[in-house]
C-alpha cells in the first residue's frame, strides 16, 4: 500500500464487554461482537499514514476511533484506492444490513450527516459480501475500485 489515498473500514472485535468513555460523545457501553469504523485518508502520507496511526494506541486521542482502540482490538482492514472519498457511502451501506446496529451516534460523523461512522455486528460481515452490495450500488458508484483486505497484526498474536 503506497501512499495513495482511499476509504478504509476497520474491523475491531471485542470479546468482552466493555465501557469507554469517547471524548466529548460520552460513554459507549459495547457488547462482544465487531465493530466496523468507515474513514477516509486523503491527507499527506494517504492510507499509509492513516493506517499506521490506527493501528496503534494513539496515547493521545484524536478521533473517535482513538478512543475506541484503546479498549477493544483491531481485527481486519478492508481498503480501496478510490480516488473518491466513499467512508458516508460505505458507513451507510453497512448500516443498512439487517443484521447491523449503531452502537453510538455520532461516532466518527460529527462533520457529515450520517448517523453514525460506527457500526456494530454480531458476526463479521465478510468482504465479499459487501463487495457484493457496493456493486448492486454502482450505479451511483461510476467506476468500481478493488477493495482489499488486510488482517491486523494484533489478533494474529
């Protein structure tokens, strides 16, 4: 992964349950299961930066997902080149599964109109499933652009 930007979806899982207060959000109370965040990178250093930050424990938190990390470990990266900012797309996408919840408004999309960059599943959803949906949606996607999958190095301690 060069330094190209994209859109990310991080795929944390928590094996517990657990309590984490997220910056001025308040408190999140999680349950087990996986909690997918959708962000995008298009800064300097593009998916490489942002990645390498995520995946480490910020020691001071910057985002929503700073907070987060601190508690529960990251499990996979799923990720596209795009050239196109897809995180509301991609968080609106997962959130509409019949299997999904929003564990905390606001999370992650205090600067757009989505209810939430945060979503919650019982089970992992799998890659080519959503690869699936993104293309029922390509209509309005134009081009398609690979998304890759990546495991974290945490979970595979």
């Amino acid at each position: 992964m060069i330094q190209q930007p994209g859109t990310y979806t991080l795929i944390l899982y928590a094996n517990e349950p657990f309590i984490v207060e997220i910056g001025k959000l308040g408190e999140l109370q999680g349950k087990p299961g996986y909690y997918l965040y959708c962000g995008s990178a298009f800064g300097p250093g593009g998916l490489t930066a942002r990645l390498n930050h995520h995946c480490h424990i910020a020691k001071r938190p910057h985002w929503h997902i700073d907070y987060l990390r601190k508690k529960i470990a990251l499990s996979h990266i799923w990720y596209s080149h795009d050239p196109i900012k897809r995180e509301h797309d991609w968080a609106q996408l997962l959130g509409g599964y019949s299997t999904a919840s929003f564990p905390q408004l606001d999370f992650g999309s205090s600067d757009c109109k989505c209810p939430s960059h945060l979503i919650y599943f019982q089970q992992k959803p799998t890659l080519a499933d959503f690869q699936r949906n993104i293309s029922r949606h390509a209509v309005s996607y134009g081009k398609l652009f690979p998304i890759f999958e990546t495991q974290s190095s945490e979970m595979s301690k």
